[in-house]
C-alpha cells in the first residue's frame, strides 16, 4: 500500500508501508495500525507544508550548500549524540567491575557522565559560538564536526567511568557548537519563507542521525558495548567536503566589514533590549530541556530495568533499546513538520506553548502509573511527535540577535539550558528508586507546564 507525498515543485514521492519497518519488537496489530496511521497524517499533513507558491523559487547554489552542510552537520550530530544512551547501562556496569544493571552505582555514575556531557553541550554552544561570530560559520562548523567526531571515538578506548566522562564532556562541546553555527548559516543564507520548513527539515536530520545510531546498537547488539563509538568517527570525512564547497554568508562579510573590528561581546547579550531576549530564551530552554532530556536519557534505562525486560538477554534488550528509539524518533519527524507548518498560520510562541502541553499530557499518561514495555511502546510514537517542538527553535532563535551576536546568543541561550538539563538528569538519578526511574520520568513532565507559560513570554519573531 502506498501513500502519495506533496514535493517541493508537486513531484510526487511515495512511502510503502510494506517496506517501512521501525523494528524488531512490537509487531503486534496495534503497532502495526500505529505505523498505519502515523503514514496516513504524513500522507495529510506533507502538502499543506511544502505547497505554497512561493516556496517554488529557484534556491543559489551557495544556499544549497549551506542547506546540505548543516543538515549533514545535524545528521551527524544525532548520531554521535545518542551513541551513549543506548549502552549508558550496559557500558558503565562494565567499567564499574562489571555489576548488575540495576546497581545503585551504575545508575548514579552514568547520570553524572550524561550530566557532563550536557554541561558540555552548554559550553560548546557559548565557546564555538563565539568563535563562528569571529572566525566564520563554515570554518567553525568544521571545527564543530572534527571535535565531536574525534572524541566520541576516544570513547572506545575508556577503562574507567570517569575516563567516559572526560570524552564524552569534550565530545560534547563540538555538538553544542555545530547546532549554533549551523542555524547561523541557514539563517542567513535562505529566503526567510523557507525558515518553517526548513527547520523542520534540519531537525529531522538529527533524527535521522539518531535511527542511525539505533541501526548501528542493532546490528552490533552482539558486540561490546564500547565498539559503538567507533561508528562516532565517521562525521569527521564530512569536513572534507565542507572546507571546499561551502562559502561564508554574505551578510555575515558585511557585518564583519560595518563593524570595522568591533565585534559584540558576550556581555552584551545581557545590555539594553538585547538582554530581555536573552533572559527570555534562556529561561524558556532551560525549563524545557531538562524535561526534555530526562525523557531521552532516562526512558532507556528504565526500559532496560523493567520486570518482564530483565529476564531478556543482553542482544534482546539492546533490540528492545533499539526498537522504542525507532518509535521515538521516527514520530518526533513527522511532529517537526506538523510543527513547522503550524507555526505558518499561529506563529512561533503559540506553537511552542501548544506542543510543549502536548509533551507534559503525553508523559504524564506514559509514566503516571506503572506499564510493561508492550504498553510503553504504544505511547513511544505520541511523546515522540511532541519533540517536535525543538524543530521550532533552529530557525526562531537565530533571528532575534544582531548579526554578529547571532550565533553567540542562538548557542549560548539554547545551550545554557543543557545545564539546567545536566543538574535535572543528575537529580533523576540520584533521586529515583533501585533500577525504577519511573517517578522520575513522571514528574520530569511537570517542567513543560512552565515551559509552556514562559514561551508566551518569549519575543515575536523579526520576520
């Protein structure tokens, strides 16, 4: 059976149901109809997105380059991103001497590594958004690639936890600076019309990033758990082609040259009008990111300690991993355009404010009474499509800066959240029950009704 998609100029792209299989684990017919009808809203909701006459304009060759370097960037970035969280459990009770999953230990050591790592992604988005302000968005994207690439592959090599934490901090501090410079480019590369789309698009390259590390847990699921981050290294050939193919934005040349070597400093994200967006964001993101990434982190070792999972084997576990990450994740990219096409008719903050109570009734439903992981799959795909929401912020950021604050403001606003979200992710663990973190996915859920709140508070978009 296949379903006819709208494209770009009306040429038409088919799905097969047939062929689409988002995994291994939970092939009964009410996954199956779920998959159906995820198919059916795509099939809906793909022409109201792409069919608008003036999205039917020639695009340069530079803005393709741009397009495809920070999609590419972002792909890669999800995969790096999430190789860590698919074998947190496994991986940490094996440098803790090898204890139970369920260990206090091991739940306590791998929050505070993926703590680390987020309050790296925080530093990154400030430190590499500074240098892409100053350096150039294309040379700084390099950088952004190289770094995460280089040490989510280090990874391999840790004997101890701690040794995990250190590459896993550095990795991500070129993470949190590739999302920066990256909707940096586009922002100041493509037609301003294009920018729900196009945010959706650059979102969904994360998540595609992110089934690419799943794929990658399931076919090496008999392997150690260390050999994933192998694949981690393959980002780097992407720096290649970006040196040679992708030019610097014209606007940010201009910029360069009216400010005649008087760049903005961080410290004037926080004077005059320029610091009431700042607080307004930052607060927004942090909020929201905690929540957020306490869902990401969090569902996956509690998957993993559930009482009917336990007795599964380590392969069959890695695949169960695997097969609610698919969930997750290939919902959370049909929710990025549902998003994008949204916020065309409300806009960008009561979008927001909308998916993010969407977020709050979809955990709350998933994790306010105690479920078996059959049951927990079939509420996968509704957060999922709440994630959505993320898409919104790639390309309604950027814009509410200066020119030359853009990247610096956009990394350092949406990255400070990752703290906020490390000493959340911290909290979980150390405040949830022996190999139970359902409490802890619960009352995560609450931090999206303020986040909610505050997004009305967050300014309008400049274009």
């Amino acid at each position: 059976m296949r379903f006819p998609l709208a494209g770009l100029n009306g040429t038409g792209y088919f799905v097969s149901v047939t062929s689409w299989k988002l995994c291994e684990h939970g092939g009964d017919g009410r996954v199956r109809r779920s998959r159906f009808w995820i198919l059916i809203i795509l099939s809906i909701l793909s022409p109201a997105i792409y069919k608008t006459p003036r999205m039917n304009q020639r695009l340069t060759r530079q803005q393709w380059k741009s397009g495809i370097a920070a999609w590419l960037g972002w792909t890669l970035d999800g995969l790096d991103m999430h190789l860590y969280t698919l074998v947190a459990a496994p991986f940490v009770a094996l440098l803790l001497g090898g204890l139970a999953t369920t260990d206090p230990a091991v739940g306590r050591c791998a929050s505070i590594i993926q703590g680390a790592f987020l309050l790296g992604w925080a530093f990154g988005g400030g430190v590499f958004g500074f240098v892409g302000d100053r350096l150039g968005r294309a040379r700084t994207l390099s950088l952004t690639v190289l770094t995460y690439a280089g040490f989510t592959g280090l990874s391999f090599f840790a004997q101890t936890w701690w040794q995990l934490l250190i590459f896993r901090f550095l990795a991500a501090l070129g993470i949190g600076g590739e999302w920066a410079v990256g909707a940096s480019l586009l922002a100041e590369t493509w037609p301003k019309h294009w920018r729900p789309w196009i945010a959706a698009v650059l979102q969904t390259g994360v998540n595609i990033g992110i089934l690419a590390a799943v794929l990658a847990n399931y076919l090496m699921a008999g392997a150690p758990p260390r050999y994933l981050f192998l694949v981690g290294i393959l980002p780097a050939l992407l720096v290649l082609w970006i040196r040679r193919a992708v030019p610097e934005p014209e606007e940010w040349h201009a910029a360069k040259i009216s400010a005649q070597h008087r760049e903005p400093r961080i410290a004037d994200l926080f004077r005059g009008e320029t610091r009431r967006v700042t607080l307004r964001v930052m607060l927004v993101c942090a909020v929201s990111l905690t929540g957020h990434w306490a869902f990401l982190f969090w569902q996956q070792q509690h998957l993993r300690n559930l009482p009917d999972v336990l007795a599964m084997s380590a392969g069959e576990k890695n695949r169960l991993a695997s097969a609610a990450m698919y969930l997750v994740i290939g919902s959370s990219i049909l929710g990025n355009f549902f998003c994008g096409w949204v916020a065309r008719f409300a806009g960008y903050r009561a979008t927001i404010a909308g998916m993010f109570l969407a977020y709050f009734a979809a955990l709350f439903g998933a994790y306010g009474v105690p479920r078996d992981h059959t049951a927990l799959l079939h509420w996968f795909p509704v957060i999922g499509f709440c994630q959505g929401v993320f898409a919104l912020f790639t390309m309604y950021l950027p814009p509410l800066f200066p020119t030359l604050l853009r990247t610096t403001g956009a990394g350092f606003c949406f990255n400070i959240g990752r703290i906020a979200a490390a000493a959340g992710t911290v909290f979980f663990g150390l405040s949830s029950k022996v190999g139970d973190h359902r409490l802890a996915l619960f009352y995560s859920a609450f931090l999206f009704l303020p986040a909610a709140l505050t997004s009305f508070l967050m300014p309008r978009a400049k274009d």
